[in-house]
C-alpha cells in the first residue's frame, strides 16, 4: 500500500555513476531515492527493504543489461507491480518496442531532459499511487479494516511459493472467536462489529515483523500467515495472541468459559514443497483450530506437518 505520509521511493540502475549523479539531483528534491550501478543489485534492492514504487533503468550494463532486470522484475510476483522507465542511448524503434513488451512503461533516451525526466517520473508515480488505493481498497475488509480472505488467499500462496524456493518454514495460525453468535445474540449485531474491530486490532498489533500477516478470514475467524517461522515461533505468538484478547476484557455473559471475549487458536507449521499448495497447511491449521474448541476453547492446538 503507497502511504502519503511518505515519500514515493525511486530506484536508479545505471552502471555510470555520472548519469546516476544527475538523475538523483533531479529526483532527491521530491523522492526518497536509492541506486544501483549494476543489474545483480538492482534485483537485491528491488526485492529487500521497503518496496520501490519506480525503477529508473539503463538498458546496456555489463553482465546483465536492463532488459534482462526488467524481465526478472516483471516475473516475480512481489515486484511485478513496480513501473519500470527505460533509460538509455539506444533510441532505435525495435529497442522501445522490446522494452514495453517486457513490461516497461516509459522510455527516454539519452541525452534526456531534466524536465522531461522529472515529468514521466512525477507522472508514473502518481498512476502508481492511484492504483495501489484501489488495490489495498479491494483486499481489505470493510468492517475491520485489515486484509480480507481474498488478500490472504493470495499471500498465503505467495509466502508457500517463497518457502518452496527458500527451502524455510511456513507457520499458519488460524483464530476463532469463542460463542461469537451467542455474543451477537446477547449484545446485539453492532456490540458485535465493535468486537471484531477491537479483536483485528489486537492480532494485529501482536505482530513483531513487517513479513507477518493477518486477515479476517471470514465472519468471527481470523488468521495469521508467518513465514520463515517455525511452530515453537508461530506457537508463542498464538499464545500472546490469546493473552492478548482475553486482556482485553470484553464482556461475554453468554459464554460458559469465561467472563470475557476469548479465542481459540490453531497452529500448524510446515516446509513448503513443490507437489502440494498452501491448502495443506490450512486444512492443518483449520483441524487443529477444530481440536482446540473440542478441548474447551479458550487455548492453543499445535501441529507440525
């Protein structure tokens, strides 16, 4: 999600320090700008750290040129998403046509304007801004105002596909909330949407890594995606989560385990690997969810897969 609270970050990829010198000059003024001199850290930049909103990209570099950065940014799914702008000497009408074809969105050539660069790039980030509006309007849910199962269904798949090629784990923690209808029947729908909301927030603000996620997977279930984390890990944050709503001390006179709002929790946790898909990990986490409320709710189930 683009925050206007903060600047809209550039990455500049040239393998002429000169050239990058004048582009940031242009650019510092009104963007929070990195840079590059080759292709190898162009990736490492694109794909650690905060996301970039735009990619300022040379075409002839030694080892691997722009066109081929721009193909590995277009293939993987975390940076597809990111502009790329071709800047560059070639000028012939085959070179443009095979950088758009490779995803790019603009193309100057060298000699360039100033004004004519500062233009395209204000531009191109401001249609960047716009779409993740629409973007982050459409994955998050209405009520509680954190991602929605379409969201999750998307990142679960994402972080299962990163654990496959990183060969690390992935840990799921699926949530309920205990006699949420005997709730809604005692206190009425809206003391219910005010307890969702209170309930998302204190997940959330359990959370420790910008990496960790958690969605409203639907009605009063929630759940938590934790990559590269193990089941001792994700088992201590389903515990503090617990902890955590039950601190809350939401009253709950309907439920015959406590006097206040409380959860159950199932955890599962598994190396990803390349026949299966994220399902198997939330049929895991769901089945354990199942045997915490056969328990007595209120309690933390654990798997490993």
């Amino acid at each position: 999600m683009t925050d206007d609270r903060r600047k809209q970050r550039v990455l500049i990829v040239d393998d002429a320090p000169e050239n990058i010198r004048v582009l940031a000059q242009v650019l510092k003024p009104l963007y929070t700008v990195r840079f590059a001199t080759s292709g190898k850290e162009a990736l490492d930049l694109a794909t650690s750290g905060d996301p970039l909103d735009l990619v300022l990209l040379d075409i002839m570099m030694p080892e691997m040129d722009g066109y081929e950065v721009c193909r590995r940014i277009k293939a993987s799914e975390k940076t597809r998403h990111i502009p790329v702008i071709f800047i560059t000497a070639m000028n012939e009408e085959e070179d443009e046509t095979r950088g758009l074809e490779l995803g790019a969105v603009d193309y100057i050539t060298k000699p360039f304007s100033k004004a004519i660069v500062k233009a395209r790039v204000r531009t191109h980030l401001e249609l960047k801004r716009h779409r993740d509006i629409l973007e982050n309007l459409s994955s998050m849910d209405g009520l509680t105002g954190i991602p929605n199962r379409r969201r999750f269904d998307e990142f679960v798949e994402t972080e299962w596909l990163n654990g496959v090629r990183e060969a690390k784990p992935l840990s799921l923690i699926m949530i309920d909330i205990d006699y949420f209808g005997a709730y809604n029947n005692t206190y009425n729908h809206l003391a219910g949407d005010d307890c969702l909301k209170r309930v998302a927030a204190t997940l959330t603000g359990c959370l420790r890594r910008p990496t960790d996620f958690v969605a409203r997977y639907g009605g009063e279930e929630f759940s938590a995606v934790l990559p590269k984390t193990d089941l001792e890990g994700a088992a201590h944050l389903a515990e503090q989560m617990r902890t955590a709503v039950e601190d809350l001390r939401i009253p709950h006179e309907s439920s015959p385990i406590s006097d206040w709002v409380t959860i159950s929790l199932g955890v599962a946790s598994t190396l990803p690997f390349r026949d299966s898909t994220a399902k198997f990990l939330i049929v895991g986490s769901d089945s354990v969810l199942f045997d915490a409320k056969k328990a007595g709710r209120n309690q933390v189930k654990t798997m490993q897969l």
